[in-house]
C-alpha cells in the first residue's frame, strides 16, 4: 500500500471492492433510509496542481450507533486512461466517542497493479487481516507489530468525526484530534487542528464549516529515509473542511488539500445529498458520542 495519510485517501484510493460488496454498495446508495436512519451521499471531483483528474464518492448511513461507509474514486481524462485506476472501499461499525470499525475492505486497480485488503476487527483492534498480493519483505520498512493494530481506525471510517462534547457541530474543538489509521499494510496519524470556520455554499450544503490543519505522523510500516515520507512528515500544506450532518452527530469532509511533490492536491465536494427515516436518530448518535471509548493499548 502507498497511502501516506488519510487525507490523500481519494487519490490513493483507486480501489474497487469485489464484485458482492460493491453491489451491496450501490444498493445502499439506491435504497430508502430505514426507520431511523441517515444517509448522506458526497460526491467529489479531483485535481491536481489545478488540473482535473477524477472524481470521487463517499456514502455514509448512520442508524442509532451503528454506521456503514462507501467510497468510490476513479480516474479520468489523460491520467485515467494512462493508468486506469478506479475503485471502492467499505467499512462498518460502531460510532463512540470516535468510530470504532468491526469490517474494513478495499482495493485498488491500476494498469501496473491491483491490491485487495480485507481487515476484521473487534472493538477498534485488528484480528484478521488479508493483503493480495502480499506485500514483499523490505527491512528498510519499520517492523507492524500486533501493538499497532490496536486501537485503530481504518481509512474509510476515518473519514467521520465524531463530534466532540455536547456543543455544536462546528464547534471548534471538533476539529482538535488525532486519528490513528491502519490501512493493513501501514500505521500513521493524522492530527488535525483547528484553523478556521468559514461560510461555504455547495449544491445541496449551504452553511459552516470547520477548516481543520492537518499533519501526518508515521508510526509503522513505512520507510523512514525515503523522500517522500520525509516530505509528507514536513508537509504544512494540508486541511479537511467538515460539514456537519444534519440528524446525526457527525460531520464529513466536504474539502481535503494536500500539498503534493507534484502539486495541490484538491478532492473537493460537487453535490451533498442528505435523506432520513422515519425516526429521530440525533438523539441516539449524540448519547453514543458521549459512551466511553472502548479500550485501547496505551503505548
């Protein structure tokens, strides 16, 4: 895997689940929320250094504490056709004071390679894990032991927050945390501060958003004197601006900026789409943010 942080997740993201899940993906995008449920639907489009690359997908449907979340990204234009990458990702669990993953998978197709990841989880902590192909021995990579697999959040799940307390959805402490990823082959955080709330309007989403800095903190799986994991550590040049999910006490990027070698990279949101059941989930997802965070290996 070649993903350097969460906020690079859509370009890196040129995955496609197996056949199965991604149907049931689109599915769960097609159907009606349940009783009780919210779904929210985001669609992106790429640049890079000012040109247009790809677009992307993220389906998100929260229903009392539980969540399921989709991603999709393709490539177009002249990079799509050079190399052909294109996607999904799926991921599930529970929602506390953080999300807490119980499946994860996804994979990534290109004209040079395709990877497949399948993680299981219990409580936020790694059980079963498949990488194919599998990745290839390098000693210059920091060693993922079990204590890394712990207390993680896989790169789909991250992509929802949580909110913080019990104040308001662009409260600025909800944009103050740090987010332990593990996307099967390497363990890194994300930490995001808060830099702004600016006023943004966008076909379906009209309103305030957290304007969140970010920086990328390796911990495993990475090798440390390569040039590029030096330059993503240094990286100043990267945010995620999140909208708030109206019925839920969540909110998702509608904007993430990452400063590559290459250029600016842009994912950000053409459509927001937002449906609800019957029922009143806020109040279920709100008690949920307040539960205990199920425990996690301090290191």
């Amino acid at each position: 895997m070649r993903s350097k942080a969460l906020l690079s997740l859509a370009v890196t993201a040129g995955f496609a689940l197996p056949a199965g899940e991604a149907m049931s993906a689109q599915a769960a995008r097609g159907r009606a929320p349940k009783a009780g449920e919210t779904a929210v639907t985001v669609d992106y489009g790429i640049t890079l250094a000012g040109v247009p690359i790809g677009t992307a997908q993220v389906t998100g449907a929260m229903q009392g504490t539980r969540y399921t979340m989709d991603v999709s990204a393709r490539l177009t234009g002249l990079v799509g056709a050079i190399t052909g990458g294109y996607g999904s990702g799926r991921a599930s669990g529970t929602v506390a004071a953080r999300p807490v993953p119980a499946a994860f998978a996804l994979a990534s197709h290109s004209a040079s390679a395709s990877i497949t990841v399948r993680m299981a989880l219990a409580r936020g902590n790694v059980v079963a894990s498949d990488i194919a192909p599998p990745l290839v021995p390098d000693p210059e990579r920091v060693t993922v032991s079990e204590v890394h697999k712990r207390g993680i959040i896989d790169p789909v799940s991250a992509l929802m927050m949580p909110a913080q307390g019990r104040g308001d959805l662009t409260d600025p402490q909800n944009c103050n945390r740090t987010i332990p990823v593990f996307d099967g082959a390497s363990r890194f955080n994300v930490v995001l501060t808060y830099g702004e709330t600016r006023s943004v309007q966008k076909p379906g989403y009209a309103g305030p958003v957290l304007v969140c800095n970010a920086r990328y903190q390796p911990i495993a799986g990475h090798r440390p004197d390569r040039p590029g994991v030096k330059f993503m550590e240094d990286n100043t040049e990267m945010s995620v601006w999140l909208a708030p999910v109206e019925g839920a006490r969540v909110l998702l990027p509608l904007r993430i900026a990452v400063r590559t070698q290459i250029g600016l990279n842009i994912i950000e949101a053409t459509r927001w789409s937002q449906s609800a059941g019957q029922g009143a989930p806020e109040a279920t997802v709100q008690a949920a943010a307040q539960s205990p965070e199920p425990p996690a290996d301090r290191r």
